[in-house]
C-alpha cells in the first residue's frame, strides 16, 4: 500500500529513502498532528494551553516526531532485514506466513522504540512553557520525574492502536477489494486509481476503529492524564467516558482522517523522489541491493 512497493534497492537506501519521504510528510502535515493531540488532552488542560494561532506554535514537538520516524525506519528495515535472513529457506525465499511474522516482529520492535518519542511530543504539545524544552531535554526531564520506566508510558495503548490499525485496514481492504473486483469484468485488473481509494477507505476505517485507544494513549502520555488515572488504561478509559462523553474519545478523528489523506498523497511522491535522489548508495564500490521482498513487505507502513 505504498509507493515503494515495488522497488528494490540496497537496505541503506531503502532507509534513507523512508526517512526522507517520513521526515517530509510531518513537515507538511504537523498542525494537523498538533490539533488531534490539543484536543485529546482534558478540557481544563485545553483551556490553559488556549488556542494556538498560525505561528511556530503549531509545530510544537514536530522535531521529537521527526527524529521517532527516523529512528523507527532504521529499526523496522533492520529488523526485517535480519529475521528475513534467519528465517529464508536455501533458496532465499520467505513464505507467507514466516513473511508474516516477521512482519509483525518488526512493527512491535517499531512501537517500543517509538514510544519515548511519543511521551516526550505529548509532553511538548501539553506544556505550558512558552518555550518547552527539546527532545533529549524532555526525555531527561521525564526520567527525572518518573525513572527511565516514564519514556515507555502508554506503552500497552501504543502497541495496541498499531496492531488494531494494521488488522483493521488489512481486513477492510480485503473486503472491499473483493467487492469491488465482483464489479471488474473477468480478465481485467482493477485500476490503480481505484486501488488507492480503497487503500484510503480502509486507512478511514482503521482511524475511527482506533480512535478510543489514541486518545487513551495520549491522556496516559500526559503528567495530569496518567496521575488521574494511577497508570490504569481501564480507569483512564473509564473516567473519559463518565466525566467526558463518548464523545470525547473520539476526539481528534478529521484531523487524524485528514492526515491520512494528505499523508498518503505525500509519501506517494516524495518517495519516488527521495529513492532517486538518494540512488548514490547503491552506486558506491560494493553495494549491494536487498531483495525485493524487504521493500514489499515494509510498503504497507
């Protein structure tokens, strides 16, 4: 479900190339970002932090998000990458189901490494300081208060959303594929405009389904929200919905909706772009290119 599907090139370029496109896709669409985590946090919270106008503002935490997708990208490459070698019969072939696994062993190395990441924006976006401190700032600040443990706050919330998305958008896109092909006349292939609609209604799909748990994640990546709560994901959850409304968890979903939109269109082109501006790699004395199955594997990401 991704532009670099169906490319190939060596593993450090497939990085760069990730990182390159992922770092311009939070450029362009962090206010977004900023306003779905503004309107999670509590209403009292909210009202302190006011309403942000079109200044640098709305890019708090911008910076920690870039540096969470570059060091996610490296993580998840590598970590296929390596298992892809362990788990590959004598003919260098994976199948499906190992594939599979390798996969999800993949995006939970991703989730961990992502969730200091994760706790330190919320912290910035949640801060009252005119001007909050940096990543490594924030991440020592949070050991401070609360021990090494604090950068892993909203761990649990975090793994969950992710692999609720990725089940829920694997399974909408299959359902809708299958009815959308009962409309193709036999022989032909559904057309890619076509294809990347259903790539989107899916992505909608897993948005709304997760909606609850984000906005557990970020009240629990938050000092006030996790205190009020004792750490409790089920209290958290609880105490939304009974002070709050249901309306209330799902806060923040047209921003998140919209993101996916803009997002998909921007990794499609600044990819492409980013893969070929980044082709030196593979002309250095001794590249190497990685097999296939590693771009294709990670594309859905």
């Amino acid at each position: 479900m991704s532009a670099h599907a169906s490319q190939d090139g060596s593993l450090t370029r497939l990085m760069a190339a990730g990182i390159l496109a992922g770092t311009a896709e939070i450029g362009l669409t962090y206010p977004l970002e900023y306003h779905k985590v503004r309107s999670q946090l509590p209403t009292a919270l909210i009202d302190k932090i006011g309403r942000p106008a079109l200044t640098l503002k709305l890019f708090r935490g911008c910076g920690t998000m870039m540096l969470g997708n570059g060091t996610k990208t490296v993580v998840r490459f590598v970590t296929y990458d390596f298992l892809s070698k362990q788990i590959a019969d004598e003919n260098g072939q994976i199948s499906a189901p190992k594939s599979l696994a390798a996969g999800l062993l993949a995006g939970f190395m991703e989730s961990t490494v992502l969730v200091p990441f994760e706790v330190a924006k919320i912290r910035q976006i949640s801060s009252l300081a005119t001007s909050p401190p940096g990543t490594f700032a924030t991440f020592k600040r949070i050991v401070q208060l609360h021990g090494p443990l604090g950068l892993l706050y909203g761990f649990f919330p975090t793994l969950l959303r992710q692999g609720a998305a990725s089940a829920v958008r694997f399974t909408a896109y299959n359902s809708l594929r299958q009815m959308a092909d009962g409309f193709v006349t036999p022989g032909d292939r559904l057309s890619p405009a076509w294809a990347t609609g259903l790539e989107l209604l899916a992505s909608y799909a897993a948005v709304i389904t997760t909606m609850p748990i984000d906005v557990v994640k970020t009240r629990m990546q938050t000092l006030s929200g996790r205190e009020a709560a004792r750490g409790n994901n089920l209290l958290c959850t609880y105490q939304i919905f009974t002070t709050e409304g249901l309306r209330k968890l799902f806060s923040g979903m047209m921003p998140r909706l919209l993101r996916v939109t803009i997002s998909s269109m921007v990794m499609f082109s600044f990819y492409e772009v980013a893969f070929k501006a980044v082709s030196f790699i593979d002309e250095r004395p001794g590249a190497t290119n990685s097999k296939s199955q590693i771009s294709k594997s990670l594309a859905a990401k």
